[in-house]
C-alpha cells in the first residue's frame, strides 16, 4: 500500500489576495492555494459584500503545503516579508478591514510559531506589528476570478 502525505494548511491576510496568492503559490512545497474570505461573520460573502467593510471579512489566502518539503515557519517568516505588518486595515492603496493583516492559525502548534516570528519580526523595526495572529475561522472560497488572478491576466504585481 503507497503511503499518501500529509499535507496541512496556512491561513494568511495581507491585503489584496491576488499578489499574496501569487507569492505563495510560486513556493517550493506548497501544494496548492486558493483565495477566499475568512475571519467575519457574513456566511458565504461576495467580494462586493466584503468591499462594503460590513461582513467582518479578511481578504485572505489559504495554502495546502506538504511541511516535509517546506516548514510552516518558513511560509510565516515569507508573509512578514511580503507585506507592511505594521499598517492596520490597509495594505499600499488598499484601506478597509478586508485588507487587515492577520494569520489564522489551524492548530496550537502553528499558533506558537506565528507568535515567535511576529516577535522575532517587532525586534528588527520601530513600528508596532499590527497582525493579528488569530484562531482559524470558516473559510469561504472567493468567486473563481479571483483564483490566480495575477497568472490568468499575466501580471506580475496587483499595484
């Protein structure tokens, strides 16, 4: 019998999914992503529900990743990098809490070592690091325009 790996998620809000997506997607060992919303109320929202800053939604990509190949600090230090952390509900043009900074964390485990690389990250700058570093919430799949957005249109950055 073949043995099947285990894969996990990672939970991560950084503004607009579509560049952060992208970043993820192009890593080493990461199986897939998918964009959606996560961290509000509204069940089941739209993008258009989400732009109107009233359902309590995050902006956000979800990323299956075989942890043998790539380690789950290691797609935490890449997030800090990818963004601003230290900007509340914004992230370059972006403003709205949709674009928050934030990690959802799927298990204690993870929720250790986001807390130990945000640390790690508020050492090196003057700022304080707004992301919030929170428990994972039901996780609703963007409509498919939104999927891969940056490849399907050939672009490199959202901005």
């Amino acid at each position: 019998m073949k043995e099947t790996k285990k894969h996990e998620k990672a939970t991560f809000a950084a503004g607009c999914f579509w560049g952060v997506e992208d970043s993820f997607r192009q890593m080493k060992g990461v199986i897939s992503t998918r964009v959606g919303y996560t961290g509000g109320e509204t069940k089941d929202p739209s993008y258009h529900e989400v732009c109107t800053d009233t359902t309590g939604h995050a902006e956000a990509v979800e990323v299956t990743f075989d942890p043998q190949i790539i380690a789950y600090e290691i797609l935490v230090q890449h997030f800090f990098k990818m963004h601003d952390p230290t900007q509340m509900n914004r992230q370059g043009p972006d403003h709205g809490t949709q674009y928050r900074s934030a990690v959802f964390y799927h298990s204690v485990e993870q929720k250790k070592i986001a807390e130990k690389v945000k640390a790690e990250v508020q050492k090196t700058i003057s700022k304080p690091v707004a992301t919030g570093i929170v428990l994972e919430a039901p996780f609703y799949r963007a409509e498919e325009y939104h999927q891969q957005y940056l490849a399907k249109k050939g672009l490199k950055v959202c901005h």
